[in-house]
C-alpha cells in the first residue's frame, strides 16, 4: 500500500498497473491476448448449460443501511438506493425521496427520534454528494450541503443540532481499497486524500473540519455530552494504513486528537459508554477493512490499561453496543452461524442470547435501540438464509418479527445447505456444505470447493446467488469451508495460519474434501476448486500441492509474494501474517509462495481480475496466466476493465460467474471421458 514518502520501489513496480490500465502500446497488447468479455457476450454462450441455469435464478434485492430509531419504534432501510421508513412492529410504510430522485444511502436517527439524515450521491465522474435529513413527522427533507469529495458515516450530535460525518474533499474516486483505483499516471508524486471528521450545523448550514488534515478517520463515535468523539485514526494514505489505526479522543472544538490506546493488532467500531467513561471496541487480526472479527475490549476514555472481556470466547463478536453502563451486547459467527451474545463489564460473564443457521447481520450502526424494553433491547437486522432471501426484521433479539416481503417472489433454484464439522489432526473444523439441486443418492455428483476471501472472513449460511448457488444449481456439491484463519472459532483459531498461509489451512480444506467425499456420493473424477483474493491464492497454492482437482477458478489470485509487496496498495495488511516485510525475510514468504512450486501445476485454470485492482493488482494473474502458458496447463485469463477488487458492474459480475460455471463444466466433461 502507500506510504507517507516516495519510494522509487512503488513507483517502478505500479508503472505496470499505469501501461496495463492507458491506451498504450503494453495495454493493447495485452488486449490482444487476454479476453474481455463485453455486456453482450451472454448472448454468444446462450447455448450452453451454464448459461440456461443462470439464467433460472432468482434475484434478490440488496438491503442495506438497516436503522432503528433510539426509542425503538422505527426502522429505516435502503433497497435499490431508495429509503423508506416503517413502523418496528410493521405496518404502512413511508418512501422518502429528493429532488431528482438521486440515489440514498447511509441513514442514521436522531437521538429524540424525530429526524433522520441521509446523503443523496449526485451523478459523475468523482463522487459528490448531498446532505439531507428529514423529520419523522411527515415533513419534507431539507438539503443542508452539497460536496465534492467523498462523504460516508453521518452520525447526529446528541441534541440533534449538528451532524457529523467523514470527509475526503475533491477525491477522485468511492473510498475503500475494494473500489477500482486511479491509475497511474505522469509523475508519481503521492497525493494523500485523508478522510476527516466533518461537522454541519443543522441550523445555519455552517460547515468544519474537524480533525487534522494529516490524519486519516475510519471510525467514530460521539461523546454522551456532544463535546467530542472516540475515533481509530493514523496517518498517511487510508487504504493501507487502517492495520496501523490507534485509537483516539477528539475535541469537537479544537479537533485535537489525544491517542488513548496503541493496539497489538487491528481496530474497529468504537463505542463509548453512556456515562461517557469507557470506549469499547473489537480487536484482533483482521485482513480487510469492515471485515471484523475479534475480542472485545475496553479502555478508559481518559486513558489507560485496556482490558480484554472475552479472551476464551469461541466465536468471534464483529459488532457492539452498549446496552447498559456495564453491559455490551454483541453480533458474532459462532461456530458458522450467526448469533447475539452480552458481556458484564466488571467480571467478563458472558451470555449467549440466540444462535442459528443463518446470517442476522447489524446492516448500521443503529442496529440497535438506546431504550429498553424490560431487560431486552429493540434491535433491526437483516436475515436471510439459503432457503430464504434477505428481510427486515425487528424486535427483541431472537424474537424478530418480519417487517418486509421484498423479496417474496425469490424461491432458491439450488439444494439444501448443512452445517458440517470434520477434523484435521487435533483441528475441529467447520464449513458449510450445500446439495446439489435435486439430490439423490443413486447417483454421483462433482464436487466444487469454494474459499472464501480475508482470510479473516467466514463462509456464512446465507442467500447466495453468485457463487455456492448457481454451482449448486448446476448439479454440483459445494463445499465452503472455514479453515484455520477463519472466524468462528475464537481468536486463537483466527490467528492458526500467522506465519503458516498454505499449510495448516489448505491441510484443513483437503481435510474437509476427505470427510465429504466419504460422507456423500462424490465422483472423484470431478472436484474443482474457485475464491476471490484468498479463496484465489489458495486456488493457485492447491494447484501447485495437488494433483486431485479437475479445474481451477482463481478471481484476483495472489501468485507472487515478493511482486506482490511491491504492487499492492494495501502493503501494512501482510506485516500482522507474516511478522515482517517480504524483504526483511523473505523465507517466510516464499514457503507459501505459489509460484516457487508453479512447476507442479497441471489443472485447468480460468484466472479473473479487475485491471483496476488494488488489493491483488492484475499483475499477479498476468503472471500466473504466463506461467502456466509456459507449462503448457490449459489455461484462460480474463481481465475487466475499471473493475476493482469487487466487480461494481452487475454485467461483470454475472459474466464472472457465467466464466467459472463453464470453465467447470467443460473439464469435468473432459474428466468423465476419461
């Protein structure tokens, strides 16, 4: 990733991303060779199986920004971009919009729940965006500013009179190291966008910010008296530098910032107490930003000793909120499954409140109400499973009613999903299994197994109509497993691959592939292997370990450590894992390193990345595509062009599950004939 000084390593290395991604001599080279599929090559495949059964899947609605209103009435929800409002014990509903019918997104309430506030991203080239908010009474919003940059996490001062959010003035592109990066191009000198707390109020419009202009904010919480904020902040370039975020307080005045806690690891989702003395927040080894997991501390907000609440919990808490002064109540991935515990302050006693086979996400910050009913708190999330698409609910937690039928019309076209547990030596592990459409057991069935990306992440038992489910559909076994480094398990299971990528967790994915293979009617002939960024470096690892899959999908692989150190902009990520850089000691990395043994490959491998990517540059599947050419392993490499880390054009996104459910099909074909 970026750092604060130049370094020529930086700029020789990411010159490659600059060329493959400008209408140069090198770029359009590589158009020649590498396919790209345009928005109309469905129709060139509209024969093949692959494509018929795509085309039969259902599609479900994406719900996002789920918030409840603080005194537990209200829930307000985004589908599609639009927000709408609704009772929390259902009913008639309330659509708001702005004028030009902008798309929504990031709702948040008032702490009297009468207002809400919402931005409107207005149409360009470089994000810009509107302020609104909106009271609860029926009233038409009000628009309150209009900025060019990039705006996220609005959040009300507690009296309501100002609203604060995060900041990048005149950035160029969407935050996040997910998004397609600027390329590259004339003299690399580093411009640092850095995202700062902004503050508007309400009342006159009048805009500040806040924090200083050398420090990126990536999370933040108000003080109970509106006079400040506890935030996890560091300097220099974001998209590298949030594994190096300490936490903070900041005067909402003056906008210093005093660092209260250096972590061991990494941060997310401050919290402060509603006294106002304490800060809690989630720590462990987290490979990607908003993918959290970890135990749950607390620090003094005057400063001082942190102290871990849960150091033996077996799962692994991803949000928080205070339900009391010594009380927090946290989601988690409990062994697979998403469940709801609470932690006492003062002796650590934790409490498991609800537990299932299915994904009950906090989609906000407010996913939970400040008052109380009885002992339970009044919670909004979204739910949904293999067997039933994503809604909103709301209630006590465990006991959610239903206030949506969004997605009624969706029924899953794919088998049936089951919770697996199997062994690698003294290692228990977990994954998730689905059946192939239509099972019977006189028959044989390929297998596929499917990695998931992090690898601090965790397969889910959730809708799922991009990978596991059309795989499914097709007549497939689809395993997704959860080795060592996922979540789930504990923090101690989520640190079981440090120093270790390729071993101990591709020994526990086999492991699982084994116990399937004894447990269900596999035909070995046809096992397969795909994942995105380390689902595709384990794709490339296995292929080069083994010789037992009949093809390979790796989406935006990791193929070289050493390149990849001096092209990724996320470079801090590594340090945690491995304990130092690639050049300090390189040893560590190169045993886990799959093109130090690409000579062993020979499956079948489709390779697919985004030339914009920034967290596994393109350059790592161009070297493996050319490797394997080399070796003569039957191999195919698409790139698609302004697509990040995450593909953002549903028309990529479908191609890229279209590639990979043909490219199994036709080797699995080929392996049956043999």
């Amino acid at each position: 990733m970026h750092s604060d000084t130049k370094s020529a390593k930086k700029i020789m290395t990411k010159s490659l991303k600059h060329y493959a991604a400008q209408p140069s001599a090198l770029a359009v080279l590589l158009l020649c060779v590498v396919p790209i599929w345009g928005e109309n090559a469905a129709q060139e495949t509209s024969a093949s199986r692959a494509a018929a059964v795509l085309a039969s899947l259902p599609h479900a609605k994406r719900i996002d920004r789920v918030a409840i209103s603080r005194d537990g009435t209200q829930v307000a929800y985004i589908v599609d971009k639009e927000l709408t409002v609704i009772s929390a014990t259902g009913g008639s509903v309330r659509e708001i919009a702005v004028d030009g019918n902008l798309p929504l997104r990031q709702v948040t309430w008032s702490a009297d729940s009468k207002q809400i506030a919402f931005l409107a991203d207005l149409p360009g080239d470089a994000p810009a965006v509107q302020i609104w908010t909106a009271p609860t009474d029926g009233s038409s919003p009000v628009k309150h500013a209009e900025l060019k940059g990039y705006v996220q996490s609005p959040r009300f001062s507690p009296d309501g009179s100002k609203l604060a959010f995060l900041y990048i003035a005149d950035m160029p592109r969407v935050a996040g190291p997910l998004q397609p990066m600027t390329p590259l191009a004339g003299v690399v000198d580093e411009k640092i966008y850095e995202q700062r707390i902004a503050l508007l109020d309400l009342v006159n419009d009048h805009l500040t910010q806040v924090t200083p202009a050398d420090v990126y904010v990536y999370e933040y919480d108000w003080t109970p008296d509106g006079q400040g904020w506890a935030a996890t902040a560091a300097h220099g370039v974001g998209d590298a530098n949030w594994w190096l975020a300490h936490l903070y307080t900041v005067n909402a005045q003056s906008g210093a910032m005093r660092e209260i806690y250096k972590p061991k690891l990494q941060i997310a989702d401050p919290e402060v107490s509603p006294e106002g003395k304490n800060i809690a927040f989630i720590e462990g080894i987290m490979s990607d930003e908003g993918s959290t997991g970890g135990d749950i501390y607390i620090v003094p907000i005057a400063g001082g000793a942190a102290r871990n609440l849960t150091p033996n919990i077996k799962a692994s808490p991803n949000s928080l909120t205070w339900a009391a002064s010594d009380r927090i109540t946290f989601s988690e991935n409990i062994d697979g499954n998403s469940g709801f515990g609470s932690v006492t302050v003062q002796s650590g006693a934790i409490q498991q409140i609800w537990s299932g086979e299915e994904s009950s996400s906090p989609e906000s910050r407010d996913w939970v109400s400040r008052t109380s009913n009885g002992n339970q708190l009044i919670t909004a999330i979204v739910r949904q499973s293999p067997s039933a698409p994503p809604e909103v609910w709301a209630g006590p937690i465990g006991d959610w009613k239903q206030l949506t039928d969004i997605n009624a019309s969706a029924k899953p076209t794919w088998g049936k999903m089951r919770n697996i547990h199997w062994t690698n030596g003294t290692a228990q592990v977990q994954g998730w299994l689905l059946m192939p459409k239509d099972f019977s057991s006189n028959k044989t069935y390929p297998l596929v197994v499917s990695v998931h990306g992090g690898p601090s992440a965790a397969c889910t038992s959730h809708w799922d109509e991009r990978s596991m489910g059309p795989a499914s559909a097709m007549g497939y076994f689809v395993l997704c497993p959860n080795p060592r480094g996922s979540y789930g398990q504990g923090e101690a299971f989520t640190q079981g691959n440090v120093r270790d990528f390729g071993a101990g967790d591709f020994r526990d994915i086999m492991a699982g592939v084994d116990a399937v293979s004894k447990w269900y009617p596999i035909d070995s002939k046809r096992i397969g292997i795909f994942g995105h960024s380390y689902g595709g470096y384990m794709t490339m690892w296995a292929e080069t370990q083994t010789q037992r899959f009949a093809a390979a999908v790796a989406g935006a692989g990791l193929s070289d450590w050493l390149s990849y150190y001096g092209l990724n902009d996320i470079d801090e990520w590594m340090i945690p894992f491995f304990g130092a850089s690639v050049y300090d000691d390189p040893a560590v990395y190169a045993k886990s390193d799959p093109m130090h043994f690409v000579t062993a490959v020979k499956t079948p491998t489709l390779i697919l990345v985004g030339d914009r990517d920034g967290e596994v540059p393109m350059e790592q599947s161009v070297e493996w595509w050319h490797a394997l050419r080399t070796l003569n392993v039957p191999t195919r490499l698409v790139v698609y062009p302004n697509e990040g880390h995450a593909f953002v054009k549903p028309a990529d996104a479908r191609d890229y599950t279209l590639r990979t459910l043909e490219w199994f099909e036709e080797w699995f074909a080929k392996a049956s004939a043999h």
